[in-house]
C-alpha cells in the first residue's frame, strides 16, 4: 500500500491534544495518522541560518520531519503573503489585504525549500497530502524537482469568488499552481463552485464538471467537509464535566447562564461584533441581567501581524468598556480571557454552558461549532448560534443562525436561546448531533485520500 506523506506549515508535537490556539487541522489530522505516516513541515522555529535538513521526531510510528524558517522567510513567507496577503483575501477582507511582490517571492522561496527537503524522503509510489493556504505552490515545487506520485491539496478556510480574487495581484499563478495537485480539496460546495470559476477564468484551461483539463493533466475538484472525532469529544466532555476546574466553574457562576465563545484572537472571529451583540443584549433585554456570564477565550495569534495586535487593543478596550457600562459590584458580565485553554478543559466548558456563541464573519469550517454540539448533555442541551458565513452553517442549519455583521440578531439570538424551552433545545440539537457524529475527521480523511488514491 502507498504510504501517505501529510505536509502542513504547522506540524502538531508526536502526540499532542491541542489547544484552541492549535487550529482545526492538527487537531482533525493527528487522529488519523496511521503508524508509517511521514508528516513534514515547518519547526516552528526562526534560526539564523537554517540548514535546509529537517529535524526527526517519531510518535506512536509516525515520523514527523521538520525545517526551520530564517528571519526572512518568516517575514515574507508567514507573516507577508501566507497571513498578510492571502488570509485577508481569502476571508473576503480586501481592506486588510497587504501585498508586496518580495513577500510572494519569499512565499515561493520558502515552498522549493519545502520541496527540496522533501524529495529526498519520498518514494515514488507515496501520495502526498498537502495542507492549507501556506502551501499552493508546492505541487508545481515537487513536480519541477521530478516527483510523478499523486499529490493532493486541501484548503481548511474559505475560497473566494473571482470579483475577489483577481485583487491579489499573483491570483493567476496561484490558480496554475492548483492545478498541480491531482486532487483539490475544499470544505463547502460554494467554495468548490468559486474555485472552478476562478480555474476558468484565470487559467484558460476547460473545466468539464468538477475536473479541471489542463495540459496533459486533470485536477479533479471535490467538497469534502472537515469534521471531529465526535464520540471521543464527547467522552472527553463527559470526563471533564466531573472534574475539580469545571467544579470551579460552576461555582463562580453561582446559577447564572454560561455563553461561551473560544477560538484563535483573529479577526476573521467577529470578535469586536459579538461584544457589541452582547451589550446589545444586555442594553435591549435588562431582564437577563445578573442571570448570564459570557466567557469569551480568545488565544493571542500571529502576534507579529499588525493587525492582530490593532484587534487586541480594541478587543481590550470593548471589554473595558462593557463591563464599565454593565457590571454589578456582584456580578461581571464578560470574562475575557486571552490564554490557551487546553482541549480537555474546554470540552468541559462547553458542556457547562448554555449557548455556545460562534459568529465568524466568515470560516472555512470552523471546528469549534461541532465541539460545542458533541459536547453537549443531550438530556440537557446548550443552544449553538452560529454564523450564516461559517462553512459549518451548511450542515448545522438547525443550529440559531445569525448574520454575524447585525449585532441586533446576535442579541436577539441570545434573548431567544435563554428563553428557549427544553423541549426545543433537545430537538434541535438531536438535529445537530447527528450531523456531527455523521461527518467526522475520519471520514474526512478517508474520502480525501480516496479521492487521491483514485487518482
Ligand atoms: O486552520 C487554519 C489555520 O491557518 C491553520 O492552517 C493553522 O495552522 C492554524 O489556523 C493556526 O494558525 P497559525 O499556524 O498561523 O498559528
């Protein structure tokens, strides 16, 4: 059987958890991994000079293979094109959008790196897995150094439609680098729809239903949303409900509401909007006052982007000024806390709460969502609102959806959630549950690497 080679910028610790700093993908991928896998990517690290020779570390039989970036790559490559430029792009935010052509040199620079640490480990008959934004052009990368294998590419955030795209001033080549892979991954239908159209228009070459016919290539397109090991999530959340931190929880909640929110301190999160749709609450609906805490954990990322550290500043002053407007000398409405919290702790937390308030301004998928459901007590559940622009929206339509730009409807969502009855609760997140323990990691990573293996 072909071995399976799985590249990704961020390459997760030999048996690591996570936390909500980690990201969705390590989180989906490390459940998968079989012994044999190869996994490559970046160290982490910035070194003066690196060497180009990965680093080795093994983990229950996979072997994770690493490189170190210098200061320069990680300037141009990391914090230019990858989090500058195409993050911004890609989540529809043009106004952020930073783009200088030395960082996109720095970007390809940094994947022939990649590929030339790369080909010396692989074997002709492996299939490589590529992961994420960072990563486009390495199929082109690897083929220029001679690899024939089937590679596959899968994009965790969104895709954007064409009006969109042709903005970043490399958008064609981008596109021509996709068409490298043999498959392409994307987490919705919408996505895989905008990636077609943009293959037409920006590389000339023919699509004939979900393939692109380029020269003597077809890349074959598929929407194969990401999921969680729900059962295992489940019982984790169980497990913590019962421990000592959540008993804490509990107590300094002393019966008041739990809403709660945590991902990456990132501005694709709608952060500074879902504070407002809290204070809006708090201002339109008086009667939930002193009966709900909201606990907002949003853990410090890419501190080095500028924006970032602008939203950290607002997302500071905004809780300032909520708890200033709102508090009680008995009761602070919203805890905000900027730390990592782990994986185990937060499954516990979710479980405690009521609402689970998750209102990106727009997502590939967003994970958390289908954590807070498979975390849930079914005979007791919390209500999921989420936004109509994550990619989870699609399969959790029964979940409270909310046009996250309208801090109204998040206030209004909330009001509805607390008065929920019982009843409803239960239904719907039956619903959503089953939705959740339908579309897992696992089968995510199995229809991937069918779709690869077929290729
Ligand atoms: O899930 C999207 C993603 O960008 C991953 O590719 C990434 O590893 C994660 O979020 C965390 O971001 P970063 O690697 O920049 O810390």
């Amino acid at each position: 059987m072909a071995r399976l080679v799985i590249v990704s910028n961020r390459v997760p610790p030999p048996r690591a958890t996570g936390g909500v700093s980690a990201g969705g993908l390590a989180v989906a991928l490390q459940s998968f991994v079989e012994p044999g896998t190869l996994w490559f990517g970046w160290s982490g690290r910035v070194t003066e000079k690196p060497s180009g020779k990965p680093g080795f570390a093994d983990g229950q039989g996979v072997t994770y293979a690493t490189i170190d970036l210098s200061s320069e790559d990680y300037d141009r490559f990391y914090v230019g094109f990858a989090n500058s430029s195409l993050w911004p792009l890609l989540h529809f935010r043009l106004g952020l959008m930073r783009y200088r052509r030395e960082d996109f040199e720095g970007y390809l620079v940094v994947n022939g790196n990649f590929a030339d640490a790369l080909m010396p480990m692989l074997r002709d008959d492996d299939m490589i897995w590529v992961h994420d934004y960072h990563l486009i052009p390495l199929a082109l990368a690897l083929r220029e150094r001679g690899f024939n294998g089937r590679i596959g590419f899968f994009l965790h955030i969104p895709f954007v439609p064409a009006s969109v795209l042709e903005a970043l001033p490399p958008a064609r080549d981008l596109l021509r680098a996709l068409c490298a892979y043999d498959v392409v991954g994307f987490q919705t239908h919408t996505h895989l729809e905008d990636f077609l159209d943009c293959a037409r228009r920006f590389t000339g070459f023919a699509v004939e239903g979900q393939e692109v016919v380029t020269n003597g290539r077809r890349v074959r397109a598929i929407a194969d949303p990401i999921g969680i090991d729900a059962a295992g999530f489940a019982r984790v959340a169980a497990r913590s409900a019962g421990t000592a931190y959540i008993q804490r929880v509990r107590d300094s909640l002393i019966g008041r509401a739990l809403a709660i929110s945590a991902e990456r301190l990132d501005y694709s999160k709608g952060l500074p909007n879902r504070f407002e749709g809290f204070a809006r609450l708090l201002s339109r609906f008086p009667q939930h006052h002193r009966h709900i805490s909201m606990l907002q954990i949003a853990a410090r990322s890419r501190e080095d982007v500028a924006e970032y550290q602008v939203l950290r500043r607002e997302l500071d002053r905004l809780a300032g000024d909520i708890n200033g407007r709102f508090s009680q000398f008995d009761w602070v409405p919203l805890r905000y806390m900027t730390q990592t919290v782990a994986r185990t702790k937060l499954a516990g937390l979710f479980r405690a709460a009521r609402i689970g308030l998750v209102t990106p301004l727009r997502d590939g998928m967003n994970l958390v969502a289908k954590e807070f459901v498979a975390a849930q007590d079914p005979a007791d559940p919390g209500v999921l609102i989420l936004s109509q622009f994550a990619g989870a929206a699609e399969e959790l339509s029964d979940a409270l959806l909310v046009n996250p730009y309208d801090p109204d409807a998040i206030a209004e969502a909330m009001h509805v959630a607390l008065e929920m009855s019982i009843d409803e609760r239960r239904e719907r997140h039956a619903v959503l549950r089953r939705a959740v323990f339908d579309v897992t990691a696992a089968r995510y990573c199995n229809v991937f690497v069918d779709a690869l293996r077929g290729a």
